[in-house]
C-alpha cells in the first residue's frame, strides 16, 4: 500500500527496525543465542546514507536523500532490492536489510543481507528524472557495492531499467562492464528468465506447499493485497492453477467480487486508468478491507505493517502467504496464531525473488544462462525444501512458522559470524 494507507495506519508506534529486532530478540531467546553474537546480529555491520542532487525537468534542483544498510557480509555479500518511496526512512532500510539476511540463509543461498532506499515519489517524477536519481545514487554508492560486495536488485517501486542504469554507472566508474552488480536487470543486459515473476512463483509455491500440509483440496478463493510485480503476479499464477481471486488492491483502492475475477483484464484496467479500482466486474471497497474479505488465502504484497492487532482479528482467511516484506505486526502474529491461521513468514513466502536473484547472478558470473524452466525448477525445489524444512521445525518446536523460519535463519548466520570471528 502507498502513502494514503500509511497515513490511515498512523497510530502504530512500533517502526519497521524496531519490529525486526524484537522478532531477533524473542529468536535468540528461544534459542539461547549467545550474547556477543545476539549484539553483533541486533545491529547492521554498515550504512551509508548520501545526500542526492538533481537537475529536474523544470529546471530545479532538488536534493533527495538515499540510504544502503548492509546489515550482515558473514554468510556472503550483502543482496537486497532498492525501493523508491516516499516513506522510505533509515529505520526502514535497516528492518528490510535485517530481513534480507535472515532471508537469504532460511532459503540457504550464499548471501548476507542488505537493503538500500531513496526518499521520493516517483510516480511524480520523469522517466530523465528517475534516470539522474539512479545514476547519482549508483556513483555515490560505486565502492560500496560490487558483484562480491553488495547486489541491489529491484524492490518497491523499481525496475529492470532502473537496474540497467544502475549496471551501467557502476561499470563506467569501474571502467569495465560489471554485470554482476545488480539482479533483476534485463534481459539483454544479463538478466535472467523468470527474474520478473519469481517473487510472486516462489510465493504461489510456498502457498501450494500450505494447502497441501493442510489438507485443503480444489479451488479456494484468493485476496491480494497490492498490485505491484510480486501482487499481481501472484494472483495471475494463483488463477492460473485454478483458484478464484476475490478482491485485490493498490494504493488508490480495492476490488470484490465473490464470484472472482481475471487478475489479467484487472491488470489491463489498471494499466488504462492507472488503478484497479472501479474495474466494472467488481465492487468497490475501502482499500484496507482487503484484508477482511472472505477468502481462504491472503497475500499481502504491498508494504509492511499492514496487518494490525485491530485488523487481524478479523482476517477470514485459513493462510496468509506475506509476499511483502514485514506486513504483519508481532501483536498481530499472536492474534493469527491464536485464530489458527498458518502464517508463511516473508522471510520464506517472499524468497523467490531473491533465489532466481542468485541464479540470475550465477548465470552472470559463468557467461552460461539458462532455460526459463530450468530457472523455475531450481526455484521450486529451494522454495519447497526450505518450506519443509521450517514446517517441520514449527511442528517440532510446537511454534509459528515465523519463529521456526527465523530459528532455522538466525542459527545460520550466527554460526558463520562465530566462525570466522569477531576481530578484524
Ligand atoms: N526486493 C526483493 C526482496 O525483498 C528481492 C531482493 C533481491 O533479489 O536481492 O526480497
């Protein structure tokens, strides 16, 4: 969701880092992490935060601030996406690098994690003024990242020419072409089949694994919450395994209909007129009560902390697939866990992006790239090993799949730190 559902949910009083690190905190608990580890894992091992000037169309400079976390380099280099939003803050961008580490390691790819934001709207901007705001950030940002450092990659907001752009300005400040700088980019420029829908396929993965382990057979009904890449994907592929897709949103409104809809003449309408909202085959609802709908899935796909204690209690739905990063509040997560609603944690849900991220990445570094297939084979067999694994874990330890997600991720990451040691 965008500015107008932040601006709805404002009395939170939790930020996105603060959240992170509880859900740490309450991890290294149950698993006796050690202290020195526990304090070294609460805090990011970089950050950069640069000041951005740009020439804009009408002839103004403005000046927008741009920040990357690299929270953890222990398991490999830091990997995460670069978001443009005009909420974008630092304590963000540290949540959603803590978020990528622990991601990287629940699914067992060789990367730590890191996370980089500008502060802007740029759905106000030019296509020329996005350009200058990327190429900047990249230069200041140029001895920083690198294809054994820090791969950005697409997030909210951004896209493969964004990361065409960044590819570039990186490889004239090194003087040579650094494919491996950043994921997500085009095809033409490296980039890898099946980049573009993994987050949503990875998801649609995990969701299939859920139903399975609960037994629900045949067609369920759907909701999605936000129509971004992972969002709208998401409902394409859910729709196109047979299940029926009841309400979605964006950030300018939402959409029902119990019957379901085709997600593809939805994203068509959206296209046209820039919003879902006022599809005709569907009825208008408030943009938050698409989270209330009655369904048997939920994926939120939009921004975190979207799933409150106030909303949670009245979600219908039997699972909930957290395509965004962050969506659900810790009070919230008790209330679903309460109601027995199996919650697929983000960390895990929403992978598959960054898994076809380090195929796209391998694919780079070998020159060597592969069928679409193969991508989307290798991807479901990370996605559902990493699905049982955390399942197991949870019946195990009679917990959430967040804590059993979160115990498997932070045990990793702290034994490569202790491995290699604290000095320098
Ligand atoms: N932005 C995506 C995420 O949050 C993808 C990151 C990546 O591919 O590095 O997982």
């Amino acid at each position: 969701m965008g500015t107008s559902t932040r601006a709805k949910t404002k009395k939170k009083t939790t930020s996105p880092w603060e959240m992170a690190r509880g859900q740490l905190d309450t991890v290294a608990q149950r698993i006796n992490l050690e202290a020195d580890l526990h304090e070294m894992l609460r805090n990011p091992q970089r950050e950069i935060t640069t000041y951005l000037p740009v020439k804009m169309d009408d002839g103004s400079l403005k000046v927008f601030t741009g920040h990357r976390v690299q929270h953890s380099m222990a398991r490999g280099p830091a990997k995460g996406g670069i978001r443009y939003h005009p909420g974008v803050t630092l304590d963000e961008v540290r949540a959603l690098a803590m978020w990528m580490t622990w991601k990287c390691a629940v699914v067992g790819i060789p990367y730590g994690g890191g996370k980089g934001g500008i502060t802007c709207n740029p759905k106000e901007m030019s296509q020329n003024e996005i350009e200058h705001l990327t190429r900047r950030f990249t230069w200041e940002l140029v001895n920083f990242i690198g294809p054994d450092r820090d791969i950005p990659a697409p997030d909210v907001n951004t896209n493969p020419q964004i990361m065409a752009w960044m590819m570039d300005t990186y490889s004239m400040g090194k003087g040579y072409p650094a494919f491996g700088v950043v994921t997500g980019k085009p095809i033409e420029t490296g980039g890898s089949l099946g980049r573009n829908e993994a987050t949503a396929r990875g998801c649609v993965f995990a969701t299939v694994n859920a139903l399975d382990k609960l037994g629900i057979n045949g067609n369920v009904k759907v909701a999605v919450q936000g129509y971004g890449n992972a969002g709208w994907i998401a409902a394409k592929l859910m729709h196109e395994i047979g299940h029926t897709i009841v309400a979605v949103s964006d950030t300018k409104g939402a959409i029902y209909n119990p019957k379901g809809f085709d997600p593809v003449k939805v994203y068509q309408h959206k296209q046209k007129t820039s919003t879902v909202a006022d599809y005709p085959d569907a009825e208008k609802i408030g943009d938050m009560e698409v989270l209330e709908v009655e369904c048997d899935i939920l994926i939120p796909a939009a921004l975190e902390q979207q799933i409150t204690a106030e909303n949670a209690p009245k979600i219908k739905a039997r699972i909930v697939a957290e395509a965004a990063n962050g969506p659900t509040m810790p009070e919230a997560d008790k209330i679903l866990a309460k109601k027995d609603v199996l919650v697929i944690p983000d960390i895990l849900a929403n992978a598959g992006g960054v898994v076809v991220s380090y195929f796209e990445w391998v694919q780079g570094c070998q020159a060597y790239f592969w069928e679409e297939s193969i991508v989307n084979d290798r991807l479901k067999e990370i996605m559902d090993k990493a699905f049982n694994n955390t399942f197991e874990l949870m019946k195990k330890e009679q917990t959430d799949m967040r804590t059993a997600a979160y115990m498997l991720a932070v045990e990793r990451v702290a034994k490569a730190v202790k491995i290699r040691g604290i000095y320098p």
